[in-house]
C-alpha cells in the first residue's frame, strides 16, 4: 500500500511512520496542504489512500479533499480533525471523504481505518464477458448498478460523483430492498469490524447519498425511525 499523508504535526507523522513501516506500507508526508495537493495532482495514480488533517497552512484540509476529488472519485480517503465537531465531520464527508478520524487517536484505529477503507477499494468483481443484459449486477424498477465500473443509474441517468462509500450503500440498499438495515449493519458491512468511531458517520455518508439520487429523481433511501434506512421505491409501499 502506498499512502500520502498531509498532516503538518511532526509528531503525528513520525509516529505513524513508525506504524506504517512496521505493516510494511510505503508512505509519503507533506506538511502543507498545496504541496501534497501538488504531490498528488502530479500522479494521482501512485497512492492507494490518503490521509488528510483538517486544518493545513495553505490549503486546508476540506478544500484539498474537493480538489482531490475533482482528480480522482476512486481514492479512498480519511480526514483527520482536532475537534470533535459533527459539523466539521460532515463537511468533510460532503467534500468527498471516506472516513473521518478524530484526535488524539489511536495508531491502532487509524490503520483499521485504512485497513477497511483499502479492502473495499480492492474489491474487484470476477471477470467475465458482459452481454447486453448481463452488464448490471442490481436492476431494479429505476436502478441499475454495474460493480465492475461502479456506476449507477437512476431511469437510465447515472447518479453523478458518487464516492466510493456512497456507491456501496447505494449497493448494499439496493441489493436488498425495503429491508432495513441499522446503523450497526452498515459499519458491520461497509466500515471495519469492530468499528471504533462515531455511528454518525453513517448518517452524513447517507445524507450526501440522498442530495445526489435527488439531482435525478424522487428520493430512494427512506429512514425507518428508531431503527435505520431501507431502499423503497416511490410506488413500492402503495
């Protein structure tokens, strides 16, 4: 794995050099934010993760992960943030981040972090020759969703700049409709198990889901009060 971290705490980078070279990890730092974005924006294709503090002399933290993502939807990456704000959480889920870690952490949860984020984005379907109606894995009445490529349409319009946390709870709900999954399912699933942070991760992730499949259509992901969210179609529940 090879991972860009732009963290401008010495402490912080020296500490996770250690851990990283211990998992045998290759790992690049920057300490300023327009250096590491130009340090990515040079060949994006050579990281596999990146890991970005919130707050960065020159860019910060949420403007380098919008730049990132302009680049790149593929990349898996987690923000860290020095305030426990659900806010900046959800900023920094909305600009296009996977996960989001709060300091002071834990080496240790860090890496599950990566360690999870890295297995999804691994994840490729077998190979196989796809014929006209074989190229989608999940149709629904108005979804179709093609793993291979990870692209979603909603009536035949693809759901535009899904991150890939986004596209697999798109999946997951898909896959399984009006069932409803908790917020335990979904880090269970999709986050690494045990999961060490705040549940309400899920929420922003799915918020952000929801303001994209409403560019193109009525709204797919209902909440189930008290208990979590399901996939229904509108007409399904009539």
């Amino acid at each position: 794995m090879n991972i860009l971290m732009i963290e401008d705490n010495e402490s912080v980078t020296e500490m996770m050099s250690m851990f990283f070279e211990n998992e045998n990890y290759e790992a690049s730092f920057y300490y300023d934010g327009a250096e590491g974005y130009q340090a990515f924006k040079d060949n994006p294709e050579q990281w596999d993760i990146a890991i970005l503090d919130l707050n960065l002399p020159s860019m910060d933290g949420i403007q380098l992960c919008r730049e990132m993502r302009k680049i790149s939807k593929e990349i898996p990456i987690i923000m860290l943030t020095a305030r426990d704000s659900e806010s900046d959480q959800v900023i920094g889920l909305e600009m296009g981040a996977d996960d989001y870690v709060t300091k002071p952490f834990s080496p240790i949860t860090l890496l599950a972090r990566i360690k999870a984020l890295y297995r999804r984005a691994q994840i490729v379907p077998s190979e196989r020759e796809a014929t006209e109606g074989e190229a989608f894995d999940i149709q629904t009445n108005v979804v179709k969703i093609n793993s291979s490529t990870r692209e979603a349409y909603y009536n035949d319009t693809l759901i535009e700049n899904l991150t890939p946390k986004e596209f697999d709870l798109l999946m997951t709900f898909a896959s399984a409709p009006k069932r409803v999954f908790t917020r335990e399912d979904l880090l269970t699933s999709l986050w690494e198990d045990p999961f060490y942070g705040d549940e309400r991760t899920v929420d922003a992730h799915i918020k952000k889901l929801r303001q994209k499949i409403e560019v193109v259509g009525p709204q797919l992901i209902q909440t189930v009060w008290g208990v979590g969210y399901k996939y229904e179609e509108l007409g399904d529940n009539e």
